[in-house]
C-alpha cells in the first residue's frame, strides 16, 4: 500500500489488465467518527494483508487536521470546495480545507490515470440529527443514467433510502462523478448519537466483500429476486436562509425524513410564509447556518 499523502493510500490490487478503480473516502468531516473508524479498520487489514483487494483502491480520510481534532471542519466545510476546474496551484490567502480539497482532487485525478476506469466512489458520512431511514444514501446531481443498477447493493449494506439531488453543490461526489466519470453516492451511515459499534457490522461486511471479492458485484440481481424496498426520494425544494429574519416554523430537532402534510407552514422569512402544497419530507434542517446558506431540504417520495 503506498501513502500518496497524509491520509491517502493507494492500492494498486491484483495484476490483472483493465481492472476498474474504486475510491473510499470518509472523514470529510472531521467529527463523524463512525465512518472513520470503519475505513481505518480497512486500511488495518489492507495493511496486515489480512484483506486482499480485488480491485484498485484509493482510500481517503479527508480531513486529518479536523479529524485530529475531531470537529466538522477548521476553517470552512471542505465539502463545498470541490470544482470541477481544479486549480493546480495554491491560491493566495486559500483556507486549510481549500488547500486539502485541491490535494484530494489532485490525487483522485492521479488514480484515474492508473485505472482504466473510476467505477465507483463512496463518500462516507454520519448525519448530524438521527433519521427515520437511519441510513441513506444521496445521490450527486446526474443524468439518470446509474442510481437503478446500485439499488439492491445499497439495500444490502443496510440504506434504507436514496435521494436524487437536485441542485448542485460542490461536494467530492459532485466531483467524483463530473470529472472522473464515476458512480458517486454520498453515504449516510448514521447519526452522530449512535455508537459505532455493533450496528456497522452489516456495513463492514459490505465494505469487505466491495473491496475483497472478485464478483461482478455491481451487476443487476438476478430476474425473479424481490425488488429491493429502499425508498427512493427527490429534491423538491432547497430551503435557503436569505436573511436573518428566518426561522423554521416546524421542530427542526424532527428527525431526518419526517413526514409534513399539504398546508404545513415550514419557514418564515422577511418576504413571508413558505407552505408546502404537497405532502413533503424535511432533511438537514438546521437554521444555524450563515445567510445565503442551505438551511434545509424539502423532499418528495417517488414511489
Ligand atoms: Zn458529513
């Protein structure tokens, strides 16, 4: 395994042509320690050789300095500052996350160069609130050319749900999937308030099998399996703090995915009140946020 830089590490896998890439990351932000500690005890087996890679593999901790002291971030949310122009050159004045997110674009480019492919990267998080779905998986902004092929894989790893972006930002799947052309989900693998253990064991297994196994194990199921029950979800509204008069005029301390009927007022603002006219389900409401900034999401179920 070599160290590409501080918290990157590249697997080169088995000798084989034409094996696509993976890329695991986690640690983005520094306080969601579950994932973290997840990927460490992967690049521990990797390392020990207990574990054999079946394919390429570049493993990410994201943020070492907020890792190290385990909050979110140290200056600003490194996971708003990936481009799709990557600026090869520091920029003057440029805040610790920018200067990690232009390494980590950095060294992703250099691993699309030694595959064939970037066939899938998975960003691992832990949501701040707990969630109805406890686990759930988002997808970046996309063309709608992927999500179904990935559904029974998701469901086996233990997420519950999936939702369709909407509105793009500048995350590292955002990224991953407009400049290297790879299948890209942000993973939500639970709440800050939960232990990390046992409950990551199904994960862990996944994530073992994902790496270690030689099965074409992104293919469809199988005709005759059931279909998996994730549920899947779409961006409908992005909630905007635009002054300081705003405020939620729902419990933002309402867990992930609860439900809002048609004429449920949600949010207050100087210009007036925002009512849904369809039923709607709330995510990462928090009005503690800067203005001009997301304070929320509004989502519709698409099944
Ligand atoms: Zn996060």
């Amino acid at each position: 395994m070599e160290t590409w830089c501080e918290g990157v590490y590249f697997e080169p896998g088995p000798n084989k042509p034409n094996l696509a890439g993976i890329i695991l990351s986690c640690g983005i932000h520094g306080d969601e320690t579950g994932p973290i500690h997840l990927l460490q005890r992967l690049h521990n087996e990797l390392q020990l050789a207990a574990l054999a890679p079946s394919r390429p593999l570049l493993l990410i901790f994201g943020n070492p300095d907020a890792i190290r002291h385990q909050q979110r971030y140290v200056d600003s949310n490194l996971n708003r500052l990936f481009t799709r122009t990557p600026s090869p050159q520091p920029v003057a004045g440029e805040s610790r996350e920018a200067a990690r997110a232009r390494q980590l674009m950095q060294v992703c480019q250099r691993f699309q160069q030694q595959v064939p492919q970037v066939d899938l990267h998975l960003d691992l998080h832990s949501t701040i609130k707990r969630s109805c779905i406890e686990r759930f998986a988002l997808t970046p902004v996309h063309s709608g050319h992927y999500s179904d092929r990935w559904l029974g894989q998701l469901w086996q790893a233990g997420f519950g749900g999936l939702v369709h972006q909407t509105r793009r930002a500048n995350t590292f799947s955002q990224f991953s999937l407009d400049v290297l052309g790879a299948d890209s989900f942000t993973l939500e693998c639970g709440s800050l308030q939960q232990s990390d253990e046992p409950h990551d064991q199904r994960l862990w297994h996944w994530l073992v099998n994902l790496v270690g196994s030689e099965v074409a194990w992104h293919t469809k199921e199988p005709g005759g399996r059931q279909q998996p029950a994730l549920r899947q979800f779409t961006v409908a509204e992005e909630i905007i703090r635009a002054s300081d008069q705003f405020r939620f005029l729902v419990d933002e301390g309402l867990p992930n995915f609860s439900q809002h009927p048609p004429g449920t007022a949600i949010y207050q603002e100087a210009r007036g009140t925002f009512t849904i006219d369809e039923e709607r389900f709330s995510l990462f409401l928090n009005s503690r946020v800067e203005t001009g900034q997301r304070a929320g999401l509004l989502l519709k179920h698409l099944q």
